[in-house]
C-alpha cells in the first residue's frame, strides 16, 4: 500500500479535520479506497468505534461489534489511571460489558474497505502478521503533534488485552518505533530482583511508509505508581547494570560517551552547532579526572512511564516507552531525567530550574547509584547536552524543535553548576 499521495476527500470526512480526530484518522485511515464517515454504517468488513466523548472533544475510540473487546478496552489497565478517569471508564466499561454502549451518546466513527486485496488498515495488517484474525483495537486521540504516534490497544475477540501498537509515520517516529524495539531485544530476559518488569516486543515491522510495533500485553495487576515523585533508585541502577554487578568506572572526560556527543557535535550547523560543541569540550574540561559507571538506560523514565506490579515476591516496578533507551551512558540518567521533566512538565518549571532538581536529585542519591565524588555535576551536565541533542535529531526527522528545551539547554549549558 502506497502513502505517498493524499486521497481526495469529502467535506464530511473526519480525515479532514485539524484536530486529534482528524489527524488520527489521516494516520490510520490514509488509503484513498476506504470510506471514512461519522454515523454508522452497514457492510462487510466495516469497522466502527464509539468517539469519546465527543467528535470535538475525541480522547479514544471505543471498539464496536464486540462487547469484550469494548469493555476490555475501558477496563484493562485501568489501575494505572487517575482516580477521576478510572471512575468514568468503569462506567462505560460496564455499559459495554452489558452489550449497552451503542446506547451511550456518543457518535460513531465508521471505516468500510473495499472486499478485495490486500489490508488496506493497519489494523487488517496486524490481523495477518500477528495470525489473529478476531484482532480488534481500540484507538488513542491525541492533538496533533509530529513527534506523536498513533497508539493500539490490541484485545482478543474475548476481551483478552493481546498486546500494543505503535506507528511511526515520518522520519522521527519511524526511528523511535525502531528504536524502541532494538533495545527491547537488546536487554536480558528478566534477571528479577530489582530489575523492572518491561514489554516484551512480539512484532516489529513496515506497511507502506509505516513503521509499525507490537509488545505483549503487560501484566494485568500493574498499578499507578503509589507515590510518583519517589525515585526508585534500586530499580534504575539494575537496569543501568542489567541486574549485573557495578561496572568498573572510567573517566568521563575521555569515554566513548563523550566522544560520541563530540561525533554528534561535529554534525550540527550554524551557531547551535558551535554552541553544543563548546558545551561539549566545556563538559570535559570540567569533569577532569572525575570517574563514571557506564551502563543502560530507560531513555524516559518518567512516573507517566512507570507502574507497580505486587507479587508473591514483593512489589516490583514495571516500566514501558523505550523508545530512547541506550546503553553506554553514565550511571545516574535515569535519575537526571526523572527530576528534571517531573520539574517540566508537571511542575511547569523552566529548563534552568528542571535543570537543577536533576542536579540536586544526583547530589541527593549519589552515593546509592555508586557516583563517585565530584560526578554528579558533570553527569547532570553530560545528560543535559544528550538532552539536547536528542531534541536536536527530532527536529531533524521533522517533529520540530521542543521550545521548552531548545535553545534554552544551551543556555544552561554553557553556565553549569550542581
């Protein structure tokens, strides 16, 4: 199936929005053969989906056809919700559970295929390279956004969670679904203890200009995490090491790490890229003789990223979205990252402030990631200059710069401090 072209389409269409309905739809719906209307309609092979709450206002699409699924789909997972968001899916999820949601008001999204050839959705494709022709998905609605992909949860014709989708469909999507799935098969199959539970990848693969992925279901008594802003330092620290043993420390100033930012560096143009390469050699300057672990790391571990799993063993975390996972970092990102977008994004803070609580959370819990003296400044400064750089190669692939982050991490940069 070619993406290459626009399909011509009608007024009414919801492809043709500008909001998270439409740009949804474009991304799943994009072949000019299919129908795509709001209302219900009749035929074979159609698919359809209650719109919730409303078609201004889309948050998910709901499966219709098959009351398992449907109400599986407002009723998986739901302990990692809000307490306010849960209480509204466990309403729905019992209408569908009772064959009742049609009855609810919401208007319906409907897409009909023509009988022959090839899939012409996604959702068609997963069916035959997953082997499970009952495949049903219930579909997230974001606003539009280029670093976004659209999100599947899959379910059994039984209501069975039986796994979730990601599609990359421009160049920097593409590279995270990829990404993501390069360094799932990369880590050890769970070596327990502190280690954390993570997905495991069941498909990775191209259809037309997509990249899509599949990981198996999470265990179904994951949790919200009981107290977010707790680092769970034990946990990173197994990753970082694969449940191993602590790796033998190493200067930071002459590492491949760094080396490798200076590679990176030397692609940059124009006055950004004389200001990372400054921050760059800034950074090892500054760091001397000071020794760092090198190890793996999540790439975005972020309480909205993180769940708990209580077991006959204890509880153990349980983490997903690697989509920026590596190994060879220093030992204490993990920790970086989470005070320093906790301070962002929830608490709104400025980059020179997010900046900051990482370099007080690695001041703080130094000792137990193992940090050795005079390290946790210049691990702050080195996980702000990936940072950098990581919104740097998204604005290449066409997601466009992140204004909280760029050009105010250079800023912070070049005045560093704990």
């Amino acid at each position: 199936m070619s993406r290459t072209a626009e399909p011509a389409l009608d007024a009414g269409d919801p492809r043709t929005r500008t909001d998270g309905l439409g740009w949804v739809t474009r991304a799943l719906f994009a072949d000019p053969r299919l129908r795509v209307t709001i209302g219900r309609a009749a035929g074979p092979g159609v698919l359809s989906w209650a719109i919730v709450p409303s078609v201004e206002r889309a948050r998910f699409l709901v499966p219709l056809g098959n009351r398992h699924a449907a109400a599986g789909s407002m009723l998986a997972y739901n302990a990692l919700r809000p307490p306010a968001t849960r209480a509204v899916r466990a309403v729905i999820g019992a209408f569908a559970r009772a064959g009742a949601v049609e009855a609810l008001p919401f208007p319906t999204l409907s897409v009909l295929a023509p009988p022959e050839g090839a899939p012409h959705t996604p959702i068609g494709h997963l069916r035959a390279v997953l082997d499970e022709p009952s495949l049903i998905a219930a579909i997230g609605v974001r606003p539009p956004d280029p670093n976004r992909k659209p999100t599947l949860q899959l379910f059994g014709g039984d209501g069975r969670p039986a796994g979730y989708a990601k599609i990359g469909w421009n160049p920097a999507t593409r590279d995270l679904v990829r990404a993501e799935f390069a360094a799932l098969r990369a880590l050890p199959d769970d070596p327990g203890g502190a280690y954390p539970v993570l997905p495991q990848p069941r498909y990775q693969g191209e259809w037309g200009d997509q990249v899509i992925g599949v990981t198996a279901p999470l265990p179904p008594a994951v949790r919200r995490l009981a107290d977010p802003d707790r680092p769970r330092v034990a946990a990173m620290l197994a990753f970082a090491r694969r449940g191993g043993t602590p790796g033998e420390r190493r200067p930071l100033a002459a590492s491949p790490f760094i080396e490798r930012l200076r590679a990176e560096a030397a692609t940059v143009d124009g006055p950004e890229g004389a200001a990372i390469r400054s921050a760059v050699d800034g950074l090892a300057g500054r760091a001397g003789a000071v020794e760092a672990e090198f190890g793996d790391w999540h790439g975005d571990w972020v309480p909205w990223n993180l769940g708990e799993l209580t077991g006959r063993d204890g509880t153990r975390l349980v983490a997903w979205d690697l989509e920026h996972g590596a190994a060879g970092v220093p030992v204490g990102f993990d920790l970086a990252h989470q005070a320093f977008n906790t301070a962002l994004v929830v608490g709104g803070q400025s980059a020179a402030e997010a900046a900051g609580r990482a370099g007080a959370a690695l001041l703080r819990h130094g000792a137990e990631l193992g940090l050795a003296p005079g390290a946790p400044g210049p691990v702050r400064d080195a996980y702000l200059a990936e940072m950098w750089l990581r919104t740097r190669r998204m604005a290449a692939g066409g997601a466009g710069w992140n204004t909280d982050l760029h050009p105010a991490l250079l800023e912070v940069l070049h005045q560093p401090g704990n």
